[in-house]
C-alpha cells in the first residue's frame, strides 16, 4: 500500500510538472481578464472592450503587469521561440490597456493620449526585463526587430485599441496555442468585409498592409510579396478565381482603406 502511494504520488508529481513545462510562463491571470472584459463580434472579426471592467479590476491588471517585469532577460532568452513571443504581444497588449486606463473615461481615441511632438507608443511606460520600453519599442523592436521571430500574423494580434485594429483576442496567447491562435486571428480579420474585400478589379485592405507591407515579403512560410501571403488567404478574403489568377500575376489592383482610430470600447 505504502508503496502504491509513492508510486501514485510520483506520477502526480510528474504530470504536475509537464503541465508546468507545457507553457513556460503563466499568462492564466491575463486570460481571466480577458475572458471577462473582451466581448467578441460577428463571429470573433471584431471584438469590444470593457475598459470600465478592466478599471473595476485594476488591481489585477497591475498585479498581472508586475508579473512580467519580474521575468529576466536571460530567463526570457532561455525559453523557446513560441512562449518568448506569446510573452511579448501579452505584454503589449496589457500594457495598451493600461495605457487607456490612465485616461479612462475621457477618451475617445488613443491617440488622444499623445501630443504634437509623441505618439502615445511612444511612452516609455512597459517595464520589462529592468528596463523601461515604450509600446513601440516592444513592437518594432522585441518583436518585428528582433532576429528570432518573423511571422506577420503578429499584426492581426497585437492590438492598439482600435475600431480599426483586429480584434483583441478574449484568451491569452501561450507557447502551446501561440500558432494556432495567430492562425486564427489572421483568418478572422481577413474575413471581416468591413476592413478587408474584394470590390470590383480591385481588392481592398487594411492599411495595415500598408504600414507593414515589408513584413509580408520576407520569405514567411516561402511567401515573398503580399500578393503571395493574400492569395494564401484567398478563401478567407472571398477571393474569385479570377481575382486569385489575377492576384498571382500580379495584376489584382490593391487598395488600402482608411484606418478607424476610434476606441473599441463596449457601446
């Protein structure tokens, strides 16, 4: 008997610990947040925040932030590539939040929290690895920048508390879901026919493939121009063959659409 409850023990232990290892860190408290503050439209292409529940449970939110800057550069180098980059569009994501709480209810747009000479992401306010980055610094930098990722999905989930961006996804992105949830995002964006169509001879898009269209044609999945990465995509942008053929060749036109800087916030 005595030795069953060892052995039983032992296997608990071990399945303790390869649940532990399955995510390098523990993004639960951001997800519950999430769960609770983030309301999804039309399927998940767009999503609603409710910036007063976030402000109601602030201290969580602090608590969450605090966490992250607890992590080490060094710590943060030794994971693997799917929960360093999970780790770093949590971060920006949190920290936008927080961001519009400083100014919550008076806004209407995050771009009313910056001024003629700064960008708001341009705050240097995320404390991470005992340093100060600001939003941009987190995005352009640790994660467009940085040599170890380079996966455009990321547009479609970093999100800047936007009409216009793509929706806040209402789960945390783990090591163990960061792909799939990437995949899914893009998918979802790329079918809301307010931000992304075909119309005629032409398609329309976000300006986000404008701002990042370099992102797009660097040999992602062997994908070297946007038209390559769209065509991928077809189905979800409800592509015609002939739109698709023309796409191929380079002979689709391409329009980007104005970009809506409204906060997202529950009406």
């Amino acid at each position: 008997m005595k030795k069953w409850l060892i052995t039983l023990f032992a296997v608990i232990g071990l399945q303790s610990t390869m649940v532990n290892a399955e995510n390098a860190f523990d993004h639960s408290s951001w997800n519950d947040l999430l769960q609770q503050n983030v309301h999804l439209l039309n399927g998940g292409q767009a999503s609603q925040v409710d910036y007063q529940g976030f402000a109601d449970d602030r201290t969580s939110l602090k608590n969450y932030l605090e966490s992250l800057a607890q992590v080490s550069q060094t710590e943060f180098d030794n994971w693997p590539k799917n929960d360093q980059l999970a780790f770093l569009i949590n971060t920006y994501n949190a920290w936008t939040v927080e961001l519009i709480l400083t100014k919550w209810p008076g806004l209407k747009s995050i771009k009313d929290l910056g001024s003629l000479f700064s960008s708001p992401w341009s705050k240097s306010i995320v404390s991470l690895f005992g340093k100060k980055y600001s939003l941009d610094d987190v995005e352009h930098k640790l994660i467009r920048g940085s040599d170890r990722y380079n996966d455009p999905r990321i547009h479609f989930a970093v999100n800047c508390a936007s009409i216009g961006c793509p929706a806040l996804a209402n789960q945390a992105f783990q090591g163990d879901n960061v792909d799939s949830l990437l995949e899914t995002q893009t998918k979802l964006f790329l079918a809301d026919r307010s931000r992304n169509r075909l119309k005629g001879n032409k398609v329309e898009l976000s300006s986000i493939f404008k701002w990042y269209r370099e992102d797009f044609e660097k040999n992602w999945k062997g994908y070297k121009s946007l038209e390559d990465f769209l065509v991928s995509y077809s189905t979800d942008l409800g592509l015609t063959p002939d739109a698709i053929v023309k796409l191929k060749a380079k002979k689709l036109d391409i329009k980007f659409l104005d970009y809506d800087w409204a906060l997202n916030k529950t009406l």
